[in-house]
C-alpha cells in the first residue's frame, strides 16, 4: 500500500492551475486515492476535486500539495501546523524558496513520495501572544508603523531582562524560513533552515544599533511597544492580525516542527538561494 490515500490541494490564489490540478487528479484516479481542495477554490476552477473546508483537509489529507509560489506554500504550511501532512511545494511561475518540483516533474514526484522515497524537513514556527489575542506565522511576526502614526519604538527583552530597543519603521521576528523574506528585504542574514531559533531585524531603523539578533530557540523574546511609540500594527506571515500601542508587550516564542515540508533530495536550501537571489556569480572566482 502506498503512502498517499488522500492528497489535499491549495492553489495560487490567481494564477491558472487547472491543467496542473488536472494532472494530479488523474494520478489520484488512477490509484484509487482521493483528492480534496478547499471549497472556494474547487469551485473557482472546476475541478474534479472534492470540495471541503479547511479543517476537513488539514485533519484528512495524508499530502498536501501547493501550486503556487512562497506565499502559497506558507498558506499550506499553516493549514498543515500541527498535523501529520507534510507539504509539497510546486512551483507554479517564479522560483521559490520553499517549492521542490516544478510542474513536469510533479507526477514523478507523487510517485516518489507514494512509495517513501522522500525525506521530510521540520520546519519551525513563531507564535505571538498580545493583549487577549494570539498569532502563529511560519516566516514572521511583525510590529509594523501604522500610517500617519510616529516610528515603532520597541524594546527587545530576552529572558525578562532589557537587551536592546529599536526605533524602525518595524521590527521582524523571523523563524529560519522567514529569514529570506521581510528580514532579508530589511537587511537581515540568511538563517539555514535547520537552525532553531528566532531572528529579530529592524526595518529602516532610526537608532545608532540597527544590527539584527539572533535569539536560540529556547530564549524567552518580549516586545514591548514604548512610550514614544507610535500605534504599531500586528502582521503573521504578512496577514494583519491585531494592534497594539504604548505600553503592551508582545510575547513571542518559537514553535519547534511547526510544518513539515517534502524533500526528494533534487536540490538543496543553498542552490534554491543561490538561483533564487541570483548569488551564483559572487561564488565564481575568476
């Protein structure tokens, strides 16, 4: 028996997936598995793919596959957070960080992962705790400068003690996923994904300190927005969440193997890097 008996679906919210959908639908067919994807999305296609709600394929699916870009595959991540599925990124346009297959190889990719020839890659995540709310992201928390209001003045507490404030037009807590996207926009390094910790990185900052820190996962991280701050907005893997303002704290904490991404060992974290920001000539020596 294979390892696939469901396969659940996401899709790029815009771009044209049906032949793609297609593809996966008659592999499916083919061996008797069933294939679900989310109820808007079957029906904004017209696919053959069962329609259902959200949690009915995190909890049913035993693959799920995105067909889409970074953003796409964050999507599955979090529906997949907490689950048993792992994650398959196709890459549907532009290359992504996270994709492992682009769309010719996705039905030998299938086949891989139906007989185990696959390794799964842990993924950390970030919760944020503010107020009554709470927040899980799998690439960053942000506390990000409302418009009109003044900068986002924030201190940095590890372990309850002062370490550093920041004044920034925001500040990005990253997980190692995250570390390629808004933190690395922002200046801040590349983390590799099997590092374990938190990565916090102003943007455009006002302050002498303007460095990027890198907290282990263990270490307790608060960020408290202070007086002379403006009113901040909240953002979880770029969705806006919440607000705080002067005086609240947000706790923010790292969530160990939060998703589990599909590796058939075709490329590495570094070579997806290297292509992705275009790094290849500046490891060519002449």
């Amino acid at each position: 028996m294979g390892f696939i008996g469901t396969v659940g679906l996401l899709l790029h919210p815009e771009r044209t997936c049906a032949p793609t959908v297609e593809a996966v639908v008659r592999w499916s067919r083919a061996r008797g598995t069933k294939v679900l994807g989310l109820a808007a999305e079957v029906a904004r296609i017209g696919c053959e793919a069962v329609p259902v709600e959200a949690e009915e394929m995190a909890t049913g699916a035993d693959l799920m596959i995105s067909l889409g870009g970074d953003g796409t595959m964050l999507r599955a991540m979090r529906l997949a957070t907490g689950g048993h599925a792992p994650v398959l990124g196709v890459n549907v346009g532009r290359l992504g960080f996270l994709a492992e297959v682009d769309i010719p190889e996705l039905p030998a990719a299938l086949d891989a992962v139906d007989a185990r020839r696959f390794t799964v890659e842990a993924r950390s995540g970030v919760h944020a705790r503010f107020g009554d709310a709470q927040e899980a992201a799998l690439n960053d928390v942000v506390l990000l400068r409302s418009p009109g209001h003044k900068s986002a003045a924030v201190a940095v507490r590890v372990q309850g003690e002062p370490f550093v404030a920041y004044t920034a037009d925001a500040v990005v807590v990253a997980t190692p996923t995250g570390s390629t996207a808004y933190s690395f926009s922002a200046g801040g390094p590349i983390v590799s994904p099997n590092a374990e910790g938190l990565l916090i990185t102003p943007v455009a900052p006002h302050a002498a300190f303007n460095r990027s820190v890198f907290l282990s996962s263990g270490e307790r991280l608060d960020l408290e927005v202070l007086p002379h701050s403006g009113d901040l907005a909240v953002e979880a893997d770029g969705i806006l969440v919440g607000r705080v303002s002067p005086g609240d704290v947000v706790e923010v904490t790292m969530l160990p193997g939060a998703a589990r991404v599909v590796r058939l060992g075709r490329t590495t974290f570094y070579q997806r890097a290297q292509r992705k920001l275009r790094l290849s000539g500046s490891a060519e020596h002449g």
